[in-house]
C-alpha cells in the first residue's frame, strides 16, 4: 500500500482527529487571510481619514512674524511660485512629507463684506502613488464660498459672482463650519494671483507629514532638516495636534497587528501538535506492527508529515477562501470611507497555500520523531 493510500484510510477512519485538526489549521488560515485583508483595509481607511483632518504642515517665509502668521491665519510675507515646483521634484516614496499645495491668502473685500480670499494650486503627490488630491478640485471659471459669503451676497449654486473686475460661478453649496471657512473665497491659485496683483507668488505651502510620529520623537527636528535642506527660504510650522491624532491612530493599528499574527501561529502550531501527539499515542499499535513487519523509520514519519500535510493543504484553500469572504462581505460596513478598494489578496492566498503544509508538518515533527523512536517489542508488549 502507498503512503498516499495509507494517509487517505487514516484520515477517514480517525475522523474526529482529522477534523480537529482541519479546523484548527483552517481558523488559523481565516484569521491571518481576515487579519491581513483587514489590516490593509484599516491602513488605507486611517490614511483617507488622518488625510482628511487637513494638512498638518505649513511651510511659510522664513521672515514671517509667527505671532502676525497665529493672529491672521496666514503670511503677509510672499514668495515665489517656483519654491512650490522645487519642492515638488523632491517627492519620493522616501521623503517624510507628501500632498504639496501652493496657496495665496489675503483679506479681500467685496461690497463692504470683509472676506478671505484663498487661491489654490493643483495637488503634487509623489511619483506612482496615485493618491487622490486631498480638498477639493477647482474648476476654470468656477469659485467656492463660505457660509457666511454667501448669505451676505446672497448667492447661491450655479449663481455668478464678481471678485475684483472678474466674474465666476458658485461651484459649491456653501455649508456652515464653524470656521475661517465660512468667510472664505476659494478660486484657483492664478485667479487669485491675478486679483490681488502678485503674479507667480504664493504666501504658503500646504503639506502632510507622512513620519507618523508622536510629538515626544521629536518628527519636526526631522522635518526641519529635510525641507530646510531643500527651501533655506521657508519656517516650518507643525500642527502637532493633527499630526499627533495620525501617528496615534497609525501607530496602535500596528501594534495590534503585530501582536495578532503571532499570536495566530503560536496558537496553530500548538494546537496541530497536541493533535498529533494524541494520534501518535492513539496509532502505538499500528506503528508497533508497522514496525515489527520491517517498515523503516521514514515510512513512519512519512505517514505523520504527510497526514499533516495533505490536511494543512486542504485547510489553506478552506480558511482562504472563508478568511476572504469575510472581510469582502462584512469590511465595506467596518471601514465606508475605502470599501470599494476592498479586494481579495490572491497573492496572500497563493503564499499561504504554499506554506500551510510546511507549516503543519512542522508542527508535527516532533511527535512524528516520537512515533519512530518507538520500540516495537515494547510497544507489542504493552498492548
């Protein structure tokens, strides 16, 4: 009879061993497939919301007076445009910042209304990251308006409005926040250039800090010495509130993924051993006989390894299959903001197809050696 053969009679006439320990190899694969499946979902979840708390860097003249800039809520210092386009060359997926917005702030006033008006440039994200633009895309020809501009001008969507000698459409429904937003104008870094009369100047650049550390890791010395080192001309200021509430975030996400996995596999190993050791005890008799018939050691452990095997084979494509489903069935609920990119991890799935058996036959490696370091003599003798 083949080893293969011999596996097969075992595993259906040791049922409930087999069982046990298809289940438990098959929980273990569902936890590491849900486990990772959902990591990656909460990792782009915590990057969209952290991302959507607002920039948390803000790079400004060096001779701004940071005690004007904290009153006023902007620079009345300028600089050129460029810095902006000099920056952006410098993002890599190994800077410490990413999201670069080059913006214009000044007081304006319409109709005796004293407003804020607020020119944006496109978004510069690095290179091959295809990252949606954080804020909101202005249109040409178009503006966006606070609340409070909006019930003084009485305006509306779709309404047109003049700023200085032009005139653009309301893009927006203009909502109340309870912020400097409300009595803002919002228009496109050029239209905003061209209003105020500072052609290709900006008073400040917008950016988040990617670091992910908590204020006591000190990540502005970092920050400092990395843009400073590219924009001599600019003071860095740190939200450190935002940045604190995104590293804090990022930062217990990975603990708590680093301490389920293993604790996964420390679990599935030992549970798949304390099952072989009961079926190598259970099997004395057999293996006695086996054994005294003149069957070598290998065909021993060959029986145990290849028990193991075959199960953590079958048990990779069950949990695979269930670890997946789960999360695609139960994440959109659990994280609304990413869930259209929830997807099946079939490179995950295809690895741990591959290293389940290993990993199982692993785990029964030490009572397979048991069951061939038996002496059949006694064995036979005790039975």
């Amino acid at each position: 009879m083949s080893v293969w053969s011999h596996i097969l009679r075992e595993v259906v006439f040791r049922k409930l061993n087999a069982l046990f320990t298809l289940l438990g190899l098959a929980m273990a694969v569902t936890v590491v497939v849900a486990s990772q499946l959902l990591a990656e979902a909460d990792e782009r979840e915590t990057r969209r919301v952290t991302r959507d708390m607002g920039f948390n860097l803000r790079l400004i003249p060096a001779k701004t007076d940071l005690g004007q800039f904290y009153r006023d809520g902007f620079s009345r210092h300028a600089m050129d445009a460029s810095m902006l386009d000099r920056l952006a060359t410098q993002l890599t997926n190994k800077v410490s910042f990413n999201h670069l917005v080059g913006s214009l702030r000044r007081e304006y006033t319409i109709n005796g209304q004293d407003i804020l008006l607020v020119g944006l440039s496109e978004t510069y994200v690095a290179p091959g990251q295809g990252k949606k633009p954080m804020g909101f895309a202005i249109e040409k020809g178009t503006i966006h308006i606070g609340s409070q501009v909006a019930l003084v001008q009485e305006k509306k969507k779709n309404d047109t409005m003049h700023v200085g000698v032009r005139q653009f459409a309301v893009a927006n429904d203009p909502i109340e926040t309870g912020t400097p937003d409300d009595i803002t104008i919002f228009v496109r870094l050029e239209d905003a250039q061209s209003v105020l009369g500072l052609a290709a100047k900006i008073n400040e650049i917008e950016a988040i800090d990617c670091l992910c550390l908590t204020a006591d890791q000190d990540p502005l010395a970092i920050l400092r010495k990395e843009i400073g080192g590219i924009l001599p001309e600019v003071q860095v200021v740190h939200q450190r509130t935002l940045a604190d509430a995104r590293a804090k975030q990022r930062q217990t996400r990975e603990k708590v993924n680093q301490f389920v996995l293993p604790s996964v596999f420390v679990a599935g190993a030992v549970w798949v051993a304390l099952l072989a050791v009961f079926n190598v005890r259970d099997r004395r008799q057999e293996i006695g006989i086996l054994r005294a018939l003149g069957k070598g050691g290998e065909r021993i452990a060959a029986l145990f390894l290849g028990k193991a095997v075959l199960l953590g084979l079958v048990a990779a494509l069950i949990g695979s299959a269930l670890g997946t489903w789960v999360v695609l069935e139960f994440g959109p609920s659990l994280f609304p903001v990413t869930k259209k990119a929830i997807q099946a991890n079939w490179p995950l799935a295809a690895q741990l197809i591959m290293v389940t058996p290993v990993f199982a036959a692993l785990a029964s490696f030490i009572p397979a050696m048991l069951a061939v370091s038996h002496d059949p003599a006694e064995t036979l003798r005790e039975d």
